[in-house]
C-alpha cells in the first residue's frame, strides 16, 4: 500500500516537472502560429499591391501601342495572353482545371458569357486611352464597387443597407452631372463599370479559380484575334512584324502584363480578407485619374470636380459600410 502511494506520488511529481515545458511547448506552437499568419499577410499585402498598382500603370503601357488600331491590340492582347497562359498552366499543372471547365456545360456557358464581357471591358479601356479618355476609365471603375452592389441586389436578392441606398444614389448623381455637362452619357465610364461588375458576379457564379477562368476565356477568344492578325498580317495593315523595334516588343508583353498581376491577385486574396482587398482596389481608378490630369494633362474641370466628388462621397460612405459590417459581424 505503502509502495503504490510512494509511486503515486512520484508520478504527479514527474507530471508537475512536465507541465512548465508543456506550456512552453503550446506557448512556442502558438507564437510560430501567430508570427505565420502575420508573415503570410504581409505577403498578401505585398501581392495585392504589385496587382493594383500594375493595373493603375495600364495607361502608360496602353499609350505607347495607342498608334495601332485597338481592335489590334486587343487581338494581341487575347492572343499572347493565350500564348503565356499555356506556359503558366504546364508549369503549375493546371490543364486539369481547364478539361473539366470545358467538359461541364453549365460552367462552360458562364465562362462564354465572362469571355464577352471582359473582351469588351478591354476593348472599351483600350479605346478609352488611345483617344484620351482616361478620366473617364477612372471614373467607370470608381464606380464600379457601388454597380457591384446594385447587381448584388437585382439578381442576387441581396438586402441593401441604408447607407448602400445613399452611395448608389450619390453615384446616379456624380453620372448625371457628368451627362448633363457633355450633353450625353459618359459611355466609357458606365460600359466599363457594368460590365465588369457583371463579369465579376458570373465569375463569382462559376466554380474556376481565376487562372483556369482567364485561360478558357483566352482560348475562346484565341481563333477570332488569331484570324484577325493572319488578315492584318497578309494583306500588309498590322503593325507586328513591323520595322518598329518599339512595336515589336510592346505587343507580345501584353500578355505578360494581363497574366502576372492576375497571378499576383490571387495570390493575394487567398492570404487577405475580403474587406482588405475591397479597399485595395481603389489603388487602381486612383493612378488613372492622377495620370489622367496631371501627366496627360486630360481637362478637369469643376463640374468634373463635382461628379467626382459624388462618387468619392458615395465610396467613403460604402467603405464605411463594409467595415462596420465586417466589425459586426466579428463581434
């Protein structure tokens, strides 16, 4: 008896000795966890910026091609895409996405309709540069959040929220100001925000990761821009080949410049909340409305002023919103 109380008794002595190092064991487990997080977050972060402000930068790139015809440069833009996509696929192993959104017919229906609107969301943005409407793009995809929600809300059956109704209402204002002071819709703007706030719904629909999206949109896309350039090719109209060296390398890196700043969202989005990313994407618009006036000297006047400031009143609000949202709900 004597024994067994004495072994007892060493056992919860040995178990008292064993119990600091298991803290510090949990303690250790739990920092690395924490100093994990924070390091994959400042990689989203970091992510997240090089995608926005490669995309605020698009007006540069887009200006110095804006000489060739923009249904050419979008064709180059699907077909070198297309082209850098392929390479990205076989080194990330991706073709298996890609088979199995081909083969189901529902997805493959979402993405033809995807294809239409982000061929024309480009064409649009191309256009938009190359005839100096840059303010106008900027404009179109400020706005682009608050159509977002008015979509959420038509065909998702989404509830809006006092202070949505009021950043709507100022964004129908900023529009309206603008339409009556050119005496006609600002085109540019609004095609541009309506059709990508539909692309991103239908995409939100479709169960593809981005890259697999992006490469069955090009691939449908590849056999028209490809046709094209053969025609502009033989018949002696398009500008690559061509003796401009200038032209020669600007046109392929198209679809470098589509590819690697969508691989960059990505991987930002998987290590970022979405509320991060909601306030990251004003980077974008932001750039294009500073290149826009102060380095292509784009007219800002005060009626411009006015509408902006609508849209900026109407954001600052929606932001607001979503944050608070995002507090609630963590409480």
């Amino acid at each position: 008896m004597y024994g067994q109380q004495n072994s007892l008794s060493i056992r919860r002595k040995n178990l008292y000795k064993r119990r600091p190092y298991t803290a510090r064991c949990l303690g250790g487990i739990l920092t690395s966890s924490i100093h994990d997080t924070a390091r994959e977050t400042r990689k989203g972060v970091g992510y997240g910026l090089a995608a926005y402000l490669l995309w605020g930068f698009f007006p540069f790139y887009f200006k110095e091609v804006a000489h060739v015809a923009p249904l050419e440069v979008l064709s180059h833009r699907i077909a070198w895409s297309l082209i850098t996509l392929v390479i990205l696929l076989a080194v990330t192993r991706g073709w298996a996405g890609v088979r199995a959104a081909l083969g189901q017919q529902k997805t493959l229906i979402t993405l033809c309709a995807t294809t239409i609107l982000i061929s024309t969301n480009w064409f649009v943005f191309i256009f938009a540069v190359a005839h100096d409407q840059i303010l106008q793009s900027s404009f179109g995809y400020f706005i682009n959040p608050l159509v977002s929600v008015l979509l959420g809300f038509i065909f998702l059956g989404e509830r809006l929220r006092l202070l949505q109704v009021v950043s709507l209402a100022l964004a129908f204002t900023g529009v309206l100001v603008l339409t009556l002071h050119q005496g006609s819709a600002p085109w540019i703007s609004l095609v541009l925000a309506v059709t990508f706030a539909l692309y991103g719904l239908l995409r939100k629909i479709a169960p593809v990761d981005s890259l697999t999206g992006l490469s069955v949109e090009t691939l449908l896309l590849f056999p028209a821009a490809s046709g094209y350039l053969l025609y502009l090719g033989f018949t002696g109209k398009g500008a690559f080949p061509s003796a401009a060296l200038h032209d020669n390398i600007l046109l392929p890196m198209a679809g470098v410049i589509t590819a690697i700043p969508l691989l960059w969202f990505s991987a930002a989005a998987r290590r970022l909340r979405l509320a991060t990313i909601g306030f990251m994407q004003y980077i974008t618009p932001t750039l294009h409305f500073l290149l826009a006036v102060l380095a292509y000297g784009e007219p800002f006047s005060l009626v411009h002023l006015a509408s902006f400031s609508c849209i900026w009143t109407g954001l600052a609000l929606y932001s607001y919103d979503a944050a608070a949202g995002m507090f609630s709900a963590r409480r």
